[in-house]
C-alpha cells in the first residue's frame, strides 16, 4: 500500500506537465466545480474530492472527503503519520468552513485519526468554533470517533530518533514538497530515505457546481515542536477562510508568520477590494516579507486561492510551493506557484 501511493503520486506528477499558474474561467452558476489543494499530495485529497463534486455533491462534503483521505494515508505525515513534537507526541490540528460561514476547528488534538471531521462535528453539533486539547478528544470519542494508539508511524518514529541526536528545532522550508534527493542548498527540503516525502499540511478549497465555497485545513503541525505549539491551520481567518460572495484561500508553510497577517482573511479581502486570487495571494505574501525581508529568507509561507468564479490563484515567499488542480478539463495537475524569492 505504502509503495503504491507512492507510485500513484510519482506517476501522476510526471504524466501531467506543470505550469506556472492557472486562471481558470468560469461563470457564477454555471455548474462548473472546480477543487484545489496544496502540494502535490494534492493529487491524493482531490482524487477523494473530485467524485463528490462530479455527483453534484456539495463542497463541504468533498472537502472533509479530501482531508479525511490525506489523514488515511499515513506515510504522507498528515494525520498521526505525522511527525511528533518534541516529547513524542503527534497532536493534530484541523478546520473546516462551509459557504454559510459555519466553521469547526480542533486544536492540540491526540490519538483521533480524522480531525478534519472532529472539526465538521464541531461545526455541526457544538454552539462553538474551536475545540482544543484533551476536551477536544473527549467530544471526539463523544461523537463515535475511537481513540488510536499512541504510536508513531515508521517514517515519523526514524525522523524522531534522527532529531533526538540534536535536538535543534529548525523547521524546513519546502519540507512538504517532493523533492530530488540531490537538492541542494541552505533551503533543500528533507526527504526520507525511501524517496517518500513529508507533508505537515494539506489545505483544500473547493466550488460546487452549485456556486457554493468551502474549504478545509488538516494537520500534523511542525515536527518537533514545543508541546502545546498550534500554528494557523486551526485557525479561522488564518489558516483558512471562506467568503461566498468572493472567495477562498488557504495557506501552507510556516504558521506563526500566517498568524501575524491573518494570512487567508487578507487574502479574501483583498479579492473583496477587486483584486483577483492570484494578485491577492501575492499582496498577501508581500505583506509578510515587507516585515523583515531578510528573516522571511529563513521560513515558507504560501497561499492558495479560489475566486467566485472558479479563478485561481497561488503565490508563495520561496520558490518550491506546488498545488493540485481538478476543474472537469484536468484532474489531479500538478502546479508549479510563482514565488518572490527565486
């Protein structure tokens, strides 16, 4: 199972060349679904999200479909594949947000394979938005979620042990990215031995061939973090945002800078103000470097973006960010964002 997954990302990366980026045209209402996500672990999510949309299924539904999907496959370090903090302990974060601006997030969340649906229940059952750390689990197994063991998956257990010799939190650029094994450089991302690679974040945004938005974020965090660490991809308006009069986005990479601009909010306000996704996403970025241009050398940070009319958008700080189109003229392609730095 491991190998053909694998296979499954490799072969279809390589089948369908990658472009810089894509405007897709289409009109409001014109039953044209389209869904989008980060990496090229993408193609894993919008398999599991396209069919719900081909059956005129609603984007809500194929979103938590997506996450559930990349949370399953456990050699993607999505899910309680991922990699643990720095105590050994994988804690999960997830959200989720439909066209009417109903929202569930779970933060700081243990031994439950699939936050993205902790978070919907949230959403659906709960007068609130976020649920965090041992309440979360409680309300999970409340709601028939089981609990898992507290174990690590093989990848996440020799990644640990490699990071025990040092102990050095140093988060890695592009770290979610597949890469070459010869990569080189001060920003060449970590890949394991096996050729797999070492995704911390899957985001999927989608429309309905309703008009309807939705989207969904899901988690392992930053490996070896402080415990109790949570970034931006629980986080609504950060890690996430869906607005039905204009748009989407979602953001990958490192979450305390997304946190500083509540990155995706100000993505979607500025489609708001007239900009189109894919200039959005790149004033968003903009506004992060425009901080401290040299520390924003040292981190990634990337947004996704869908418009109300099926546009696209993707920008990123380094070069390296990827994301994953399906749109009924092309399923599971592989993107190459633009990026201000290279």
């Amino acid at each position: 199972m491991k190998n053909s997954r694998r296979q499954f990302v490799k072969n279809s990366a390589l089948l369908i060349p990658a472009v810089r980026y894509v405007n897709l045209p289409a009109k409001e209402g014109s039953g044209k679904p389209v869904v989008v996500s980060t990496w090229d672990s993408g193609v894993i999510a919008n398999a599991a999200a396209w069919p719900v949309l081909l059956d005129q299924g609603r984007a809500i539904d194929a979103v938590e479909q997506a996450g559930i999907a990349i949370e399953n496959d456990i050699n993607c370090c999505v899910g309680l594949g991922g990699n643990p903090d720095r105590d050994g302990y994988v804690t999960l974060d997830a959200c989720i947000m439909d066209d009417q601006a109903n929202c569930g997030s779970v933060a700081f969340l243990e031994r439950i394979k699939h936050p993205v649906s902790v978070a919907r229940k949230v959403m659906e059952e709960t007068p609130h938005v976020m649920l965090v750390g041992i309440g979360a689990q409680q309300f999970a197994v409340e709601q028939g979620f089981p609990l898992e063991p507290q174990t690590l998956s093989p990848e996440a257990e020799k990644a640990y042990k490699k990071w025990l010799l040092d102990a050095n939190y140093e988060p890695v650029i592009n770290i979610e990215r597949t890469q070459s094994k010869k990569g080189k450089g001060p920003y060449a991302p970590a890949r394991f031995d096996d050729g797999s690679f070492n995704h911390d974040t899957m985001g999927t945004i989608a429309l309905d061939g309703g008009g309807a938005l939705s989207g969904m974020c899901t988690t392992s965090g930053m490996g070896f973090k402080m415990r109790g660490r949570v970034g931006d991809s629980p986080i609504i308006g950060s890690g996430l945002f869906v607005d039905n009069e204009v748009g989407a986005a979602v953001a990958t990479g490192q979450g305390e800078e997304v946190i500083r601009v509540s990155g995706c909010h100000l993505v979607v306000e500025l489609m708001r103000n007239g900009r189109t996704p894919q200039e959005a996403c790149e004033q968003a970025v903009e506004r992060i470097i425009k901080r401290d241009r040299e520390k924003a050398r040292s981190f990634q940070v990337a947004f996704i973006a869908l418009g109300k009319n099926g546009s696209i958008g993707a920008f990123a700080v380094q070069k390296g960010f990827n994301y994953t189109i399906s749109n009924g003229e092309i399923e599971g392609q592989v993107v190459d964002a633009k990026s201000f730095f290279g």
